[in-house]
C-alpha cells in the first residue's frame, strides 16, 4: 500500500499538467489578439476593433471559424501521416513544459505542506528541454511530407534544415547557461540567479550579454520567425509546410508555433533573467517578508518577464525584413557557432580562474 | 522485480531483429536504420549491466557509441547521396558492377 | 590521476599535420598537390624517430599505453603511410576533381591506427576502431565519380556498420562478465568465467566483429568489391595497414584481456583461420583482376594471421609480427608498381600484364618478388614468415591448421605464379616501355631488398620481434 | 510491480516498431517505427536510473538521426512508391538464421551470470548521474573523448566532401 503522501504528490501531479495544459491551450487566444493588435500598432493601423470591445472577442470569431472550416485532406497525401504531423508539432511544445519552473516552492501555511511551484524537477532538465524542443520538426517535415504537394515539402524541409542549423548555436547557448549556473536543473538554475538582478545570468560580465544574443538569436530560428520565417515564405514558397493544411489542423500548427514563442520566451527568462526572481530581493537589504509572499511576488515576476519577452518577439516579428537561405545558414554556422565555441573557451577559463 | 536478464532478452530482441533487417532488406536506408536497432541493442544491454553491476563505464560507453552512431549515419548518407547521383539506385541488388 | 600528455607526442604531430593539410585546403586551388604527399612522408619520418626515443609507459589515466608492442606497430604503421603518400602522388593524376583532404584524412587514418596500438582499454579501443573504420568508408569512396568507387564505398560502410554493431554487442557482454573495460582488469576477472554464458556471447561476437576488420571467413564478402572499387591507394591502404592494426587490437585483446580463457576462444579462431585459408587462396585462383586476386588472398593472409594468435605463443606472435612486415612490404612494393602500369595502361586486369617484363624490367621484377613473398616462397621474407606460424601452429599441437597452411601455401603460389608468368612469358599486346623515374626507381629497388634481405638474414627481425613477443607471456 | 508493467509496456512497443522498421514497404514509415523504437530505448535508460542517457538518446538519436535519415529520403525521393524491393530467396534464409541467433543468443543467456564484482556507482550516488558521468568523462575516459571528437570531425569532413556538389559536374 503506498503512502498518502505518494498519492496525493501523484494527483498533485495531474492536476498541475491539466492546469498547465489547460493555460497552453487558451493562451493563442490572448496572444493572437495581443499580435494583431501590437502589429496594428506599428504599422499605424487599428488592428482588430470590431468583435467586442476593443476587438478582444476576435480571438473566439477566428477559433470558431477555424473549427467549423472544411477539414482539407489533399487527394494523393498521404493520410495517415497528414493526420499525424499536426499533433507531432504540438505533443512536443506541449511536454516541453513538465521542466518548467514557475517558482520555487510554495508552503501552504497551517498544514505546513511544500507545494512545488513545478511539475518536476528532473537533473537533466536542460537536456530535457532541448530534446523534446528538438522533437517539434518532425510535425513540420512529415507535414511537409505527406501535404504531397512540392511547396510544402520544401518549406518542411527548408524550416527542417533550419531548426537542425540553430539548434546547435542553441545547444551551445544552454552549454553557456549550464556552466555560468553550474547546474542542468532548470530550478537550481533560477536559484543560482538569485539575490538581485547582477547576479541574473545575462550580467554575467562578460560573457552573459554574448550568450543572450547567441540564444535569443538561435532561438528566433528554431521558432521560425522573423527574420528567419523562411518556411513560411510567401513570396517563394506558398505558405511553407502548413499550405494544404486548414481548419483544425492548421490551428493545431498555429497553436504549436505560439506555444513554441511561450517556450522560448519562459526559458530566456529562466536562463538570463532569473526567472521568478525579483530584480531586487528585499533580503539582501535585511527585510524579512514572509516566504508565501515571496513566492507569489516571484510568480508575478516571472509572468511579467514572460510578456515582455512575448512583445519583444511581437515587435520583431513587425520590423525586421526576412532573410535570404544563404544568408541564413551563414549566419547559423559561420557566425553563430563560431562565436559560441569561443565563448565556451572564455566562460570555461572564467570558471576555472575566477571560482 | 525487474532483473538483469528482462533487458538482456530485450536486447538480444532488437538485435536479431536488427541482423534480420540488414539481411533481407534491399533498400540501403532501412538497411542503415536496422543497424542503428543493432547499436541501439548494443546500448541497452551495455545500460543494464552498468546498472546491475553499479558501474559507471558502461553508461559512459553508451554516451560514446550514441555520438560515434550519430557521426557513422552522417558519413552513410553522405556515401548514399553519393551513390544515388551515380547510380539512380539505393537498392543494394542493382549495385552489381563488380562480378568475377 | 595520471596524464603524461607528453607520451602523445608522436600522435600529436600527425594530427598537427592532419590539421594543417586541412586548413591549407582553404586557401589552394583545387588539383594535384604533389608536395602534400612529401609533407606526408616527411611527417611520417619525423614522427617515426620522435615515436623511437618515446620511453615506455601508460598516459591519460591508463588509457592510452606505450609498450614495446605498439612501438613496433606504430612503425610499421608509419612505415605504410609513408610508402602510401608516395603511392597517391604517383597516383593522383588519375582523378578529376582531386581533393586535398584526400592526404589529410590519410594521416587522421594514420593517427587512428597509432591510438588502436595504443588502447588499452574496450572504450578506448573502439572509439578508435571506429575513427580508422569512418576514415577509411571516406577514403574508398573518395573518388566519387567513379561508380565502382561509390559502390564499393557503400558496401564497405554497410558491411563494417554491421561489424561495429556485432563487436560492440560483444563488448558489452564481455563488460557484463567482468564489470571492467581495461584489457588487464578484463584479464584478471576473465579468469573464473570459463562457463559463463555472457563470456561466450561476448567472445563469440567480438571475435566475429575483429574477424571483419582484416577481411577473415565468414565476413571477407566485402573484401574483393572494396579492394576493386577503391582508389588503389586505399586498397594498399586496407590490405596492409587495415590489417596490421586489426592483428595488434586481436593480439592485444584475444592474447591480453582474454588469454586466460584461450580454451574458450581457440575452436572459433582454429575454424575462422582454416576457413579463410581455404577459402581465401581457393577464390583467389580464378580471378582475372588483381586487385580482386590480392583481396582474395589477403582473406588467405587472414588465415595465416588468425594460425598465429591461435597459437598464441611467443613463436606464434613474434612470426605474426614477422608475417605482417614482409606482407607490407609485399603488397606496398606491388601496388606502388601496379599504380604506376595502371597510370600508362589503366586497367588491373592479369592479362593486361602480359608483356610487363619487356616494357618495364623493374616493374615486373617488383610485382614477381612481391608475389613471391606473399605465396611464401623461399628465400623470401613470405618463406620465413609462414615457415615460423606453421612452426608455431605445430608447437602448439594444432596440427590440422598447420596442414592446412602448408596445402594453401601450395595454392597460393598457384595463382601468384599465373600473373608472373602473363607478366613473363606471355608477349605483349603494347609494346611501348613504360618509364619510371628515378626517385620511384630507388624506392622500388629499396624494397626488393628488403623483402630479399628478410628472408635470407630473418635474424636481427627475428630476435626484435621474439623479444617483443616475450613481454606478452611473461 | 510498477515497474515491471512500464518495463513490458516499453519492451512491447519497441519490440513491435522495431520489426516494423524492418518490414515496412515505405522508409518514411520506417523512420516513424524507428522514432518509437528509439524514444522506448530512451524510456528504457531510464528505467535504468540513466536520465542522461535518456535524454541523450532523445537529444542526438530521436532529434538529429532520424531527421538526418527523413533528409536523406526526401531530398532523393525515395520514399514513393518508385522503389519497389523484390522478395528474394535471401528473405527467407535471413529470417531463419536471425532467429537462429536469436535462440543461440537466448540459450546462451540462459547459462549466463552476473558474477563479476560489483563497483561502487549504487542508486545513492547516481542520485546525481549527470554529474558523475561528466566527471568520468573528462577524468578517466578523457582518452576516448578526444578520439570521439576526432572522429566527428573526420565524419564532418567527410560528409562535406563526399556530397558537396563542384560546380554542377553531378546530376542531381
């Protein structure tokens, strides 16, 4: 008979991933309209205004209308896989978030009972995040793939061909954030960041800064957008892997792709900018606040960083023109990786000399 | 309880099914994927008895056969690419140039 | 934690040479490239009298060691890549499109086959089997326009893939019966496992894994393809040093890490060796392309090889050793002839030879010693190197080998004696001589001598590589 | 008991994909069997108390092989129906000796072991497995690490050079 302990922590368990779940799968709703209306904004137009006020019901109008659209299978796809490639791209965004940290840990006063502010701590949670960040191409090349249509399988094969490219620079950032933190616990991380904003990775002088762009960088390319939305270019390629695809399955890409943006967004946060830390903790001041306090207080943090990262993306997403395929992979591996493997170099003689 | 030899058998599972598939298929990717089944075996047989014995040397092993796997499949396609634009073919019959 | 570094350093001028050819390939138009192939030579010098005042001992945690074993080895090994540098720049205007990593990845070759001397450990060992092996698909494929080259190169990974996967399976049995990788732990925890079923998964497999690397029954079927289909250098390449180092990694693991259980491995070996020889000089009779023929009897070769780790005796290991320096010479000396008639008259085939001793006396008399020296026939270094394994093998009461070795002995000169006599007696269809320069000239003289020398003074080799031999059974 | 129930839920699935790879008419569909196959295995490493070696297998087998593999069938075409393998007598001969070695495999097995002195890498120390495994690597095993990245970087040359195109002298 196992103990109460074990399954309350079991159901516990269930309970955070339905939350979770449940946050990821309404969050394009808010973030649609935030990206319309963001992109109304700099290019000097309204953006949505018609459906409720201030157009925020336009988010439930393009759900419906996505649900009620013919579902499209093209003739000579291949069936199986066609139905298949939509959830392959979003399982994967979806697991991502079982390493996530929200916040530290959270003591429910009275019962005196550690509720933990994350579905799981695991040892090699950086790993954990890449690979299963990794897993999402597949979606986009058996979606490419099975679409049968040529568009499609060279949009798959273009962002495929991308994702492989930066994900190495992307590695290389998370190799940097490992060694300045010297963990691969995405939460032993987050601690080691705290105590003020100076001590966030991205003011780890000097190689922070150079890890951030690298990551910020290679992870604009992993998500595909702008600059480097080249799957998706219209001019060239249709609308790169998704062209055959509508109604609910096209939601499913759409809803993999803003999910990915949450992801690398939280993970920026958790990586450079002390995740649910406040830039300034009352404690090295001598203030004692309460630790429920604290913990809320870092929960609102990390939800503000969060956001401002999304904007950011938002705002790049509306400025930047696209780059060409060249000029891409140039970028890629004769920049990017260069610059990461010698800034590996300096962080390790860092480590080895200033510890 | 979960013994040792639940895996060994595993292993042993995937690797007559991996020989098999290097044997009967024509098709050079399925053959390279069967080999990867092969290493895959090799791995896990390697993971168990490191796990049963409380060493370390066998999960370091495996760390090294994943990365010399990944750099061996590399070099096969490439060679597969190679053959391809030469030949038109990747099935191993129709490589047949050289007979005595 | 030990690292002596410093005992890397013959290995490290290799790889310092291997990396300079590559970054130069940068900024040089495409083309030959004869001085890359002196650099090489002149590499392989160099290190080879750094690697001779190297001192014994073991380096990075007991990992790598330097023991008289690998010395020799290595030498050899240098001694290949040498000859074969000289090889590609005779060869190297036969292909469109010539790519200087060629040399660079020769030396990564080299390196691989100086840290398979120097394993001491299964780790160690098979990270490095596998940078010879990767090279090496690379290589044969490496002329890429050539349909027989890509196909060859195909086989080649496919076949080697799967005896990776059959050695590693092996390994991983072997580390189950003793918890270790090291060669000397492995042999002392080897000891009370005689009927330990893991033991003989792993034996058997791991054998059968080395038995592939130097072209053995019942995985020689790569074997003639490969030779035919790669650039010729890399067939001399795979047919002497591909071979020399898979003998040092048997010696060091059957002989070293499993010899306590010789009783274990001694049926398997005793059956691969007869089955090679047989089948080896059998196959090698109708052969109408030479390079086919050399595969075949390199599969012969193998037979003898594997006679001599049967033995495993002090004989037995020093005449392997003694084997395998003649037949480098052997095969370096014919190929780098066969190289040069292929460059005026493209084509391997036996009866395009026909003639060879009135167009070119030094050519033909090269390829004749060599062949001669390979099938074993006195007073050449071949004599005295079957005469010491068939020696062995009945020192060691493995009488049916032994018979064996001296029928196929027989065979072999059969075969060998039907190119010399198309090269001889047969006239010629092109008369036109062949002209070989003068550096080539002395080479080839050079390594006639050799061969003679080893078979009428085999004394000052023989006295080196028994002594070598000694430290392994002491 | 839990455990077992995982174990034989992996085993069966991996067991099945795997046969899967090997039958399957389409090498699309084949890589997709041998994404399953692996990413059991990796389920499998971490029933071995391996984590690392899970996300590894996920990292560099499921992440970049297989995509590797998809690229190769792509980009020739050759997953279609244009290649048509033909039954072969060989089929049959390579089904019995496989098994053949299955049995001798199982049989083998069967009298074998575990005899050899135990180290001292109990659950309790590999509480921390990455950070142990990283110490071996760069401690005792620094020796194959450094070949292994040699071999990468022949591997990466060798790609380069066997596929990178000269100016249009290949078809394709």
């Amino acid at each position: 008979m196992p103990e109460l302990g074990l399954i309350i922590e079991v159901v516990l368990i269930f309970i955070k991933v339905y939350i979770v779940g449940m946050i990821l799968f309404m969050l394009p709703l808010p973030l649609t309209w935030l990206e319309r209306k963001v992109a109304g904004r700099i290019q000097v137009r309204l953006g949505p205004h018609r459906v409720g006020p201030k157009g925020l019901l336009q988010p439930f109008a393009d759900m419906v209308k996505l649900l009620l659209k013919e579902d499209i299978i093209p003739d000579k796809a291949d069936r199986f896989l066609f139905k298949l490639a939509p959830l392959l791209a979003m399982i994967p965004a979806f697991a991502v978030f079982v390493a996530i940290p929200v916040g530290d840990t959270f003591t429910i006063p009275g019962i005196d009972y550690v509720f933990k502010l994350y579905i799981s701590d695991m040892n090699v949670g950086v790993l954990y995040v890449l690979a299963i960040g990794g897993l999402g191409i597949y979606g986009i090349i058996f979606g490419g793939w099975a679409s049968n249509s040529k568009y499609s399988l060279l949009g798959g094969l273009r962002s495929a061909a991308q994702m492989i490219s930066y994900e190495v620079a992307l590695s290389f950032a998370a190799i940097g954030v490992v060694m300045m933190s010297n963990s691969l616990s995405l939460v032993e991380i987050v601690k080691s960041q705290g105590g003020g904003f100076w001590n966030w990775n991205l003011f780890y002088l000097p190689v922070g800064p150079v890890w951030f762009l690298i990551f910020f960088i290679a992870s604009l390319a992993e998500i595909n957008r702008i600059p480097f939305d080249l799957p998706e270019d219209e001019g060239t390629l249709g609308s790169g892997f998704h062209t055959e695809y509508s109604g609910m399955r096209f939601s499913f890409f759409m809803l993999a792709e803003y999910i990915a943006m949450v992801t690398i967004s939280v993970l920026a946060v958790v990586f450079f900018f002390g995740g649910w830390m406040p830039p300034i903790d009352p404690a090295t001041f001598g203030i004692k606040v309460p630790a429920q306090i604290m913990s809320v207080w870092g929960i609102g943090w990390f939800i503000a960083k969060v956001v401002v990262f999304i904007y950011i993306f938002m705002w790049i997403r509306f400025t930047l023109p696209r780059y060409r395929y060249d000029q891409l992979m140039t970028i890629g591996w004769k920049i990017l990786i260069p610059v990461s493997l010698i800034t590996v170099l300096v962080t390790g003689l860092m480590r080895i000399f200033l510890t | 309880m979960l013994t040792l030899t639940h895996f060994l058998i595993l292993s042993c599972i995937l690797f007559s099914i991996g020989v098999a598939g290097v044997m009967i298929r024509r098709n050079i990717i399925i053959v390279l994927m069967s080999l990867e089944l092969i290493f895959n075996a090799a791995n896990i047989s390697l993971a168990a008895f490191a796990y049963y014995l409380e060493s370390i040397t066998g999960t370091v092993f495996v760390v090294f056969n994943i990365t010399v796997a990944a750099a061996e499949v590399a070099v096969g396609l490439a060679i597969l690419v190679a053959v391809y634009r030469r030949r038109k073919t990747v099935l191993v019959d129709q490589l047949d140039e050289m007979r005595y | 934690m030990e690292m002596n570094i410093g005992r890397l350093i013959p290995e490290f001028i290799m790889l310092g040479g291997a990396f300079v050819l590559l970054i130069l390939e940068f900024f040089i138009p495409k083309g030959p490239r004869k001085w890359a192939g002196v650099f090489g030579i002149c590499l392989s010098v160099v290190t080879a009298v750094v690697l001779s005042t190297q001192g014994y001992g073991s380096a990075l945690s007991g990992l790598f060691i330097h023991d008289a074993i690998s010395l020799y080895f290595k030498l050899l090994f240098l001694l290949v890549t040498a000859l074969i540098f000289y090889m590609t720049i005779l060869y190297e205007k036969n292909i469109e499109n010539w790519r200087g990593e060629f040399y660079s990845l020769m030396l990564f070759c080299t390196v691989g086959f100086m840290f398979l001397a120097s394993s001491s450990d299964f780790i160690g060992f098979y990270v490095s089997l596998e940078l010879v092996a990767i090279t090496l698909y690379i290589l044969a494929t490496f002329t890429r326009e050539k349909s027989k080259s890509v196909e060859a190169g195909l086989k080649y990974i496919v076949t080697g893939a799967l005896s990776s996967g059959f050695l590693l399976y092996g390994i991983s049995f072997i580390y189950g019966t003793t918890g270790q990788t090291g060669f000397t732990e492995v042999a002392a925890l080897v000891i009370n496992n005689g009927g330990n079923g893991y033991l003989a998964i792993g034996l058997a497999l791991t054998v059968l894994g080395l038995t592939f690397k130097v072209s053995g029954m019942p995985f020689h079927v790569w074997a003639p393809d490969i030779y035919e289909g790669s650039p010729t250098p890399i067939t001399a390449l795979l047919a002497a040093g591909s071979k020399a180092a898979g003998f040092v990694v048997i010696i060091r693991i059957l002989l070293t890490a499993l010899g306590s259980v010789r009783a274990e491995w001694l049926v398997l070996v005793s059956v691969i060796s007869g089955a090679s020889l047989i089948f080896g000089n059998l196959a090698a009779m109708p052969q109408k392309n030479i390079k086919r023929m050399i595969a075949y009897a390199g599969v012969g070769s193998a037979g003898y090889l594997f006679m001599a780790v049967a033995a495993a005796s002090t004989l037995g290991t020093g005449a392997l050793m003694y084997y395998l320096t003649t037949y480098v010479f052997a095969i370096t000396g014919s190929f780098i002839a066969l190289v040069i008639f292929y460059n005026s008259e493209g084509s391997y085939t036996i009866e395009s030879l026909a003639g060879l001793a009135r167009r070119s006396p030094l050519l033909a008399i090269t390829i004749f010693i060599g062949f001669l020296s390979l099938a074993g026939v006195p007073p050449l270094g071949g004599f005295i190197a079957k005469f010491y394994i068939i020696a062995a093998a009945v020192q060691q009461g493995l009488w049916a080998l032994a018979v064996i070795g001296v029928l196929m002995a027989v065979v072999a000169m059969y075969y060998f004696l039907i190119v010399i006599r198309s090269m001889y007696l047969r006239p010629a269809i092109n008369t036109e001589k062949i002209r070989v320069d003068n550096y080539t000239r002395i080479l080839l003289y050079g390594i006639n001598a050799v061969t003679v020398l080893l078979g009428m003074y085999p004394g000052p080799l023989t006295d080196w590589v028994m002594a070598i031999a000694d430290t392994l059974f002491v | 008991m839990i455990e077992q129930i995982f174990f034989y839920i992996f085993a069966i699935i991996a067991v099945v994909s795997a046969i899967a790879v090997v039958t399957s008419k389409s090498p699309i569909h084949s890589a997709i069997a041998l994404i399953i196959t692996l990413l059991q295995v990796a389920a499998i490493f971490i029933l071995l108390r391996s984590p690392f070696l899970a996300a590894v297998q996920v990292f560099v087998y499921v992440g970049a092989v297989v995509v590797l593999f998809l690229f190769a069938v792509m980009l020739l075409d050759l997953g279609g129906e244009k290649i048509k393998e033909q039954f072969h007598q060989q089929t049959v001969l390579g089904v019995i000796s496989s098994v053949g070695l299955f049995v001798v495999l199982l049989f083998m097995l069967s009298r074998g072991s575990l005899t050899a002195p135990t180290g001292g890498y109990t659950e309790a120390v590999l509480a921390k497995n990455t950070e142990v495994i990283g110490k071996v690597l760069f401690t005792k095993y620094i020796y194959p690490f450094e070949v292994v990245s040699l071999l990468l970087l022949v591997a990466l040359v060798g790609a380069v050079v066997l596929v990178l195109n000269q100016k249009g002298k290949d078809g394709v």
